[in-house]
C-alpha cells in the first residue's frame, strides 16, 4: 500500500512529554481487531485520550485546541512494548506524520518507516530545546527535511541531523512501502532471473 511521499515537512507540533510511552498505550489491544490499515486513529492513546465513560479528558495534550500540527513530539523510549503494527498505523490514521523523540524502541521504528512516518532521534538536549520552544509558543514550527536529515526550528534556526536507513529514506522519499519498491524494480528483476541458470 503506498503512502504520502515524504520530503520536507514544516508543522507545529504536539509535545508528548512522557518517557517510556509503550505501544498499550498508543492503541490499546482491544483495537486491534481490524486488519486494514484504517481507523485506528480514532483510538489513539485512546485511554488517555477518553474515560471509561467515553468523555473526553481535556487535560490530555491531543484535546488541547491550542496543539496541533503533523509532528507529534514524544519522551524518550517512544514505541517501547509489543511489536504491533497497529501503534505505528494509529499515528498515521490520526494524521502524524512524523514523530520525534530521543530514543525509539526498534520495533516501532522500523513499523513507523514501513508506513510512512518518520521517527527523527535527536539528542537529549535536543528535545528538550524543542519541548520548551512548544511551551513557549504552541504554534512553534519545525521543519522536517527528508533529502538533508534534518530537523529545524524554524523561529532559531538551531538544528540537528538525524540518521535514517538509505533504502527506507528512498522509500519514504518515493512513497513505497516494501512491495511498491519491488513492484518499481519488477523489470530489474525479470532482467536478472532471465539470465539466471535454472
């Protein structure tokens, strides 16, 4: 299923500034029936999001008018937990498409480059700097660029690189997932197995 393509992306952003968000929490097992890849947006951080009785709890920063954007900015060990696919497709459905912290567990990481969200590690100080430029300013942009490896904010113009696997940087680049990148190829391949013995 081919994605957005991805290059340069400038938004506000939504600061999540909780360490060690697991992937419970992002989408909680009881959403996880669905096979598709949509409407689990819907339930993301739902228990955070909504009480047992499905009022809204306007505490939490994605209830909070005054955030929003493509970019959701979380704690360090973000996506730690189960393997599911579904924490990562939750933050695309709900409209993120890039997600920053300071540590990503592999998993999530990898799920997230799969589907077209960017993870983006930045040291430590790094995104403390951007969690105070939020707090500062909710309407605080960053900027997002793909083909350099960077991320910026914008107002300082203070930066920091980021590192990215080259074939899942290509794919984002073009907007394939595993199969369009195979499917983008197919002549490759056909050529290479035609001059293979049998």
């Amino acid at each position: 299923m081919a994605y957005d393509k991805f290059n340069i992306l400038t938004s506000s952003a939504v600061p999540l500034p909780i360490e060690n968000v697991d992937t419970d929490q992002i989408i909680p097992a009881r959403f996880l029936k669905a096979t598709e890849r949509k409407g689990f947006g819907d339930n993301l951080f739902r228990d955070w999001r909504y009480g047992s009785d499905h009022s809204v709890k306007k505490d939490f920063v994605l209830n909070n008018p005054k955030y929003s954007g493509r970019i959701l900015v979380g704690g360090k060990n973000f996506g730690s937990g189960s393997s599911r696919e579904h924490a990562a497709w939750a933050v695309y459905d709900y409209g993120f498409r890039c997600v920053v912290s300071s540590f990503f567990a592999d998993i999530f990481r990898n799920n997230c480059l799969n589907i077209g969200v960017l993870p983006v590690q930045v040291t430590p100080d790094f995104l403390q700097t951007i969690f105070e430029a939020i707090e500062k300013d909710p309407n605080t942009l960053l900027e997002v660029h793909l083909p350099n490896q960077t991320i910026t904010l914008v107002a300082t113009r203070e930066q920091e690189m980021f590192d990215i696997n080259e074939y899942k940087k290509s794919n984002m680049l073009n907007g394939y997932d595993d199969i369009d990148y195979l499917l983008n190829i197919k002549e490759d391949i056909r050529a290479f197995a035609k001059n293979r013995p049998l």
